[in-house]
C-alpha cells in the first residue's frame, strides 16, 4: 500500500541553544581502558557536564617505551574530539604516560589541538589533590612493575609530596590492571600505608580503586587519593563545581 506523505517545515523556528550540555569534557584514553570512563561517570551522576572520549593506541606490555609512543599520538586524537569546537578542560587518562612523558609534555600534546585549554593528567590532579588536602608525605600503591613504579615514585619525588614508600602488583599488562579485585585493592592499600605517611596515593587509570576510596579510608583514618578520583575532582573544580561526590572521600569534602 503506497502512501503519499510528505514532510512540511515546522511553523515554530528552530531555537539553538549556546550548547547541547553546559560544560565540556575532552577525555583520551587508551584503547585498552575498562575504568576510566565508568568512574567519570560515575562520580560526575547528575551534573550537567559532558564526557566526549577518544582513544588513541597501546600496546601492552605496559613499559617506558610504549608509554612514550603514546605521546604523538595525543594531537590527533584531541582534534577529534568535537573537531573546531572548545572544550572546557583537556583530560589524558593514563598515569604512568603522565609520568614517563611529563606533564607538560602531555599539554603541549594537547594544546596543539586545543590551545589554551587546561590539561589534567593522572599525575597533575594527584599533586594539587595533595596540596588541597595538605598531604606532605604519602604512600605509593601500583598496579605496574618496578621499574615504571620507579619512575612514578621519581617523578612524584620531584614535583610532589614525599614519598615515603611504594609498593607494586607487578603487572605488565593494563587489561590485567583492570581485572584487580576489589578486596586485592583495598587489602594491598592497607598494607602498604606505612604509619609515617599523611595519605595513600593507588595509582594507574586502569585500576577500579577509585570505588574503593570510603573503604580504606575507613581503614586507615586518612585520606586517600587514586587516579581517576583526583582527575574526576580537579575537572569539577575547572569547571567550578564545588558538590561534594557520593563515595569521593575526603576529597571531594573540602
């Protein structure tokens, strides 16, 4: 049966809004990420705030070199990211890349797609998360091996807090980083705080330890700070939202 309808143009004039959401997220992960997109949504539930994600390469095993190579490939993927439009605040989601790069390496990176837009890194919203909290000596808790824990301990040690000590999984692999428990996570944070330290730092974008923040705190008394937890809450605060975030810690309680 044939139907002769055809459309007509509204009476009512298309209104255009400034924006389809009020603030603006550029997010890259790596193509090998199960967390970081879930704990941003997660924490950001109910803000009128929007995610837009791009995922550059990586191959596993995760080692210095192959962090490095992530490095060019950030431009590229920044600019694909609501091509010629602004976003509000820059976000790569890899803590190791952060280190082994270097911050400002990373928002060069970026800014060359976006210029003048705010970079946060793993790394760079765990140090003003510090300072926030007033944190001067932490412990360390990796998912990585020894040597790329080495260098994060390294790079902490210069343009951050104290590290009193760090302990690490030793996995090679960010898809087996992902898979860790969340009992591994909260038994393993407890046994590495040492007494001395004012905060536990779990590190890696991979790791689901951002849900384990209330817990140990509960257990250990003090703050604790992860990964995606800090990059969730340094974004909020570009963005000036100032609400506190259902299981953030006391981070999020400043």
């Amino acid at each position: 049966m044939a139907f002769d309808i055809r459309s007509s143009i509204s009476t009512v004039s298309a209104q255009l809004d400034a924006r389809p959401v009020d603030k603006r997220i550029g997010l890259v992960a790596l193509a090998t990420d199960h967390t970081t997109e879930t704990d941003f949504a997660r924490l950001l539930q109910g803000q009128d705030v929007g995610v837009y994600v791009n995922r550059i390469g990586f191959e596993n095993p995760t080692t210095h070199e192959s962090l490095l190579q992530t490095g060019p490939r950030l431009a590229e993927a920044v600019s694909d990211i609501l091509p010629d439009e602004p976003v509000d605040v820059l976000v790569y989601g890899c803590t190791a890349a952060s280190v082994v790069l270097g911050n400002d390496t990373v928002a060069q990176h970026m800014n060359s797609a976006k210029p003048n837009t705010p970079c946060v890194t793993p790394s760079s919203a765990a140090f003003d998360a510090f300072d926030a909290l007033g944190v001067k000596k932490i412990s360390v808790l990796t998912p990585y091996t020894q040597d790329v824990t080495d260098s994060l301990v390294t790079y902490f040690s210069q343009n951050g807090p104290q590290v009193v000590n760090a302990t690490c999984f030793g996995l090679s692999d960010d898809r087996e980083m992902a898979r860790l428990s969340r009992d591994s996570i909260i038994e393993a944070g407890v046994a590495a705080c040492d007494p001395e330290a004012d905060a536990l730092f779990v590190s890696c974008t991979a790791v689901r330890a951002a849900a384990c923040v209330e817990a140990l705190e509960a257990r250990l008394g003090k703050p604790v700070v992860t990964s995606n937890q800090a990059m969730v809450w340094r974004c909020m605060r570009h963005l000036g939202i100032v609400t506190d975030c259902p299981g953030g810690g006391s981070l999020f309680k400043l």
